[in-house]
C-alpha cells in the first residue's frame, strides 16, 4: 500500500508570511501530519503505469522504486511559486525575465522548478505549450550561469543538451534561450537538418561552444559521435522533450547512444533500495553502457570532469509505461513525477470554437497483411516501415515485406481515388515518414496533381520554395491542376497557408496533441461559404483505430465515415 509522505527532498515552500521560501523538512511536518492516509481512503485513478493515488491534500507520493509523484489537483497541491523571485535563480536571469516582460509562473513552471532547481531528476507530464518549453529553458540557462565560468577552460563541449522529437519544438527552445540568456552572455546553438555537412558544423561550434545545444536525436547524436565530435563530458542538465514521441517514432537509440557519453547520473543513493524489474510495460529498454566517470579535456585534468553529475529531466504529453522503462534505461534517480491535468488546455476551446468551421470524417481502409481487403484478418506492419513503430500496442508487428508492399499499393490507390472524386484547388496531406512522402508525392504526381514535399529536414529556402509553388506564387508545368502539399513533421502556421478546403491525414498522428496543428489550416473563416474537411485514413491494424478513439476523446468530437460522394460536403 501507498501513503501520503513528504518523500526524501526538502520542497521549497512559500513561508508561512507569505514572503520567501521556507523549507520543507525530511519526514513529515505537522501540518501534513492529519492528511497522511492510506490509500484506500483516497480518489484512485489508473493510467498505463498503473494505479496512482490522487486527493486534494498537498504531498508528494513516495512510490515502492524510490520514485516520487507530485500529484496536482485543482486546488494546486504540491510547491507553490507566484514569482519568479521565490525561486534561488541567478540575479542576471531574474533580471532578464524581468526586462523580457515573462509574466508569473504558471502551473507546470510551478512545480517543475522548484525541483529542477534544487537537482532533482523529474518526469514531467504537461500539454505541450511555450510554457512547457520555458519550464525547461529557465533552468536551463540557470545551469549554464553557474557552470560557465569553470568550463571556460576546458569547453570541448556543451554544459546542456536539450533534445526535442521534432524540428519545430527545438527550434523554439533555442529562440527562447536565445532572447533569455543571450543578453546574459549565454551562448546557445540549434542542430536540426542532415548531416552531411557535419565535419563543417564541429568546426564553427568549436570556434563558439556553445553553453546550451539544442536540437533533434538524429543530428544530435551525429555531433557527438562524428570523428572529432562534441564532447559530453561537461554536460550537467540534459533534457528530453516529447519523449512519448521519440518513442513512437522509434528514435530512442540514438538518446541511448548520447547518453553513453554524458557523465554519470548523480550518486546519491536511491531512498527505496534497488528499483524492482523494468515494469509491465510493452516496450522495455536495455540500459545503456555505463558512460565513464571520466573524461580528458583540452584545458583541465580528467579528475576535474570525472566530479560532474548529469541531471535529467524528461517532459512528455503522456506517461505510458514505456517512458517509464525508457527513464529506468538511462538511469534517472529518484525521479519526482510532475503531472499537471489538462484542465484549460487551449486545444480544447479551440476546437470547440472552430467546430461550426470544420467537418472531420474518417476513411476506414481494412488492409491486412494476409494479402486481402477487409477485414482484420492478419497483422500488418506499420504503413512506413519498421522505422516509425506501432501506436497503440507498442510492438512492432510481423508481416512480409510483399504484404506490407501490397497493402502500401492498396492505400495510396485509395488517396488518388478520394481526389478524383472531389474538385479542390487546393488539399494538404500529412504522412507518418519520410518514405511515406517520397511514395505519396510520386503517387500523386502520376495521377496528374501538382504535389510538393515540404519535411523538417528541408532548409529554409527550400520549405519557402516548397510553400510559393503550393500557393501558386510561381509558374508550374500544369497550372491548372489540383496543387497538394504532402507534409512531414512541420507545422504550418496561418500566416503560411490560407484556408485550405481539404486536409487529409494519410497517417494518423503519434500523439492526440498534435492532430490540432494538422487541421488548423482547414478551419473555415466566417465568411466561408462551406466548412473546411478532414479525412483521416484509418487501417485496421498498426492502431489507427485507437489513435482516432483517443482524438476524438481528448478533443470532445465525433467523426462519422467519410460520405459516398465527397463531392458533397466540398
């Protein structure tokens, strides 16, 4: 049985004047004293990681694995932080939030950074939002204050290393660490894109190393494992973001491979002994090799290096049991569990807003890979691959490579018979890979369409490119037909693409979160004649069917089967 405990970290906590911080002590204080209970006599609920305990009382619940959950109810159990001035952040910091006009703490700031702050390992769930990314850059830039001026001498590579699933959340951690530290002297970089040109790219980081790196797994660890790479020896706080995305899309390996050369996680030894067996969950991770306690910089002795510690801290939308297996692989001690409810997520009201706006319908294709249509017959692999993995049972599943080809064939037929029955001038469609997109434009192409790949890999220039010719800004070889953008990985933004009538999802989303970026472009304006369609395509296997229960529940919306005709409702 669970109980109530205050855990084994001293919580800062405002004092009982109101003003500054006061302190927690170890065990339990009096005045939680009457809210220890059993937990029989609190509110279950059951998430994928099993059976968590919340209630209204403030506490932190002490798991049998050293672990600690902060539970946040409404009423905002757990640390409270109204300014940024209760927190112990550098003067220069303090000041620049101040003069870059960030307003209060809100709930995931609250309680993520008293414990940030203070060294702890944390695992924290919350909606993806700016506010989520600053609850990992103010730190972030505090760690690098604080360090900077002992790694002046030996900076063979970075203090931090934040590492996001995609190209558009990294981007927008180094701008924000960019305006925030940088008037502060704290140098930051981005690595996102190939890496075809990496010897080049070590070259201009060795020139300014950077304090903090941010950037996507795949480049990131190119950087640090490229002949004459980066150093991770230095590095104090590293960060994952999306990490039930990195998950999905199968890109943990490459976290394993930089966390092999990152310094060991703290020493302080776990509160509840050793951690049980890597859990119940479907995916289970390897621990990767240890990385040494040591290593020689060009500036200073290894034993200076070898007293580094490396903080984690793990940021996710959701915490299945496979995120949980993934902290346990890398090591995290005794990591407190944040977990901020969805209460007043944006996306909520948004789509409600928008509803009168948008129609959303799904196409059930029931490919299997017993080589026939209908039915659910066999399992099928994942329509791109074994690259990007399963949602829903996190197994991949077996099947042939000519099954898999076929039901592939079977499914892009279906996406040129859905345009030759609507009249549209315009359509975006959004793939799961990159070989998805390559098949989908050539597809498209064939069937006469105008198709133009914009992914996250593409260059600035290139996704501008891409954008002008799907707006039509240039000349194309046939001008007068259907243009269709075929998307991977990048949000579009409004001021990048008008009303678009017809957004297909030809891949279900890896996460329920990002399914309101993809069809924002399809909201109609008010003065719209007809409301902007979604078609999101969903096969009997690899769940999509889950995927889309999951949308339709988060969201608070219902989609009918796609209509005969399309035609109609465009």
């Amino acid at each position: 049985m669970r109980t109530w405990s205050a855990g084994s970290l001293d919580l800062p906590l405002r004092g009982p004047d109101g003003s500054g911080l006061g302190v927690m002590p170890r065990g339990v204080p009096a005045d939680l004293s009457k809210q220890r209970r059993s937990v029989s006599n609190n509110l279950l609920r059951r998430d994928s990681a099993g059976v968590r305990v919340t209630c209204r009382a403030s506490g932190v619940l002490t798991d049998t694995n050293g672990a600690q959950d902060l539970m946040i109810g409404r009423d905002g159990a757990g640390p409270t932080v109204a300014k940024w001035e209760q927190l112990n952040l550098a003067p220069e910091l303090l000041r620049s939030l101040t003069k870059f006009g960030v307003g209060p703490p809100n709930k995931i700031q609250q309680r993520a950074l008293p414990f940030l702050l203070r060294g702890a390992d944390i695992i924290a769930q919350a909606p993806p939002t700016q506010e989520r990314i600053a609850a990992y850059v103010i730190p972030a830039i505090h760690v690098a204050l604080v360090h900077s001026a002992s790694a002046r001498g030996s900076a063979v590579g970075p203090i931090v290393v934040m590492v996001s699933t995609t190209v558009d959340q990294a981007t927008q951690a180094q701008r924000m660490i960019r305006d925030l530290g940088g008037p502060i002297g704290v140098r930051s970089a981005l690595g996102v894109g190939s890496s075809t040109e990496i010897g080049q790219e070590l070259r201009l980081l060795a020139q300014s190393m950077p304090h903090i790196l941010c950037g996507t797994p795949q480049k990131l660890h190119a950087l640090f494992t490229a002949p004459g790479g980066l150093s991770g020896a230095l590095v104090r706080f590293l960060v994952l973001d999306e990490v039930d995305q990195l998950i999905a899309r199968n890109l943990h390996e490459f976290i394993f491979g930089i966390v092999k050369l990152l310094p060991p996680p703290r020493s302080r030894p776990l509160s509840g002994g050793a951690p049980p067996a890597n859990g119940l969950g479907e995916r289970r991770f390897p621990s990767p090799v240890p990385p040494p306690v040591s290593a020689p910089g060009e500036g200073g002795p290894a034993s200076a290096v070898s007293t580094i510690e490396r903080q984690t801290a793990l940021f996710s939308n959701t915490v299945p049991q496979d995120v949980l297996n993934l902290a346990t692989a890398i090591q995290l001690r005794e990591p407190v569990r944040v977990l901020v409810r969805r209460d007043g997520n944006v996306t909520h009201a948004d789509a409600a807003q928008s509803a009168r706006g948008l129609r959303q319908f799904y196409l059930y294709l029931a490919l299997t890979a017993g080589g026939a249509r209908g039915g659910s017959g066999s399992s099928s692999g994942s329509m791109d691959g074994p690259g990007l993995g399963i949602i829903g049972s996190g197994r991949a599943q077996a099947a042939s490579s000519a099954e898999n080809a076929q039901a592939r064939e079977w499914k892009l037929d279906a996406l040129g018979d859905l345009f030759e029955d609507v009249e549209v001038l315009q359509a975006i469609v959004h793939v799961g890979g990159m070989s998805a997109l390559d098949t989908v434009v050539y597809k498209l192409a064939s069937r006469g369409l105008e198709a133009f790949p914009l992914h996250s890999d593409m260059g600035q220039n290139g996704k501008l490119a891409a954008l002008n010719k799907f707006r039509g800004a240039g000349p194309t070889p046939r001008a007068h037909a259907p243009r269709v953008l075929v998307v991977y990985d990048v949000h579009l933004k409004s001021p990048e693409v008008a009303h678009i009538p017809l957004v297909i999802n030809y891949d279900l989303p890896k996460a329920v979160e990002e399914y309101a970026h993809r069809v924002a472009p399809a909201i109609a304006p008010p003065s719209a004649v007809r409301p902007g369609v979604v078609v999101n395509f969903v096969t009997a296997t690899g769940g999509d069917v889950e995927m889309l229960r999951s949308i339709e529940c988060f969201y608070k919306i219902k989609c009918p089967e796609v209509p005969m005709s399309l035609r109609e409702v465009l």
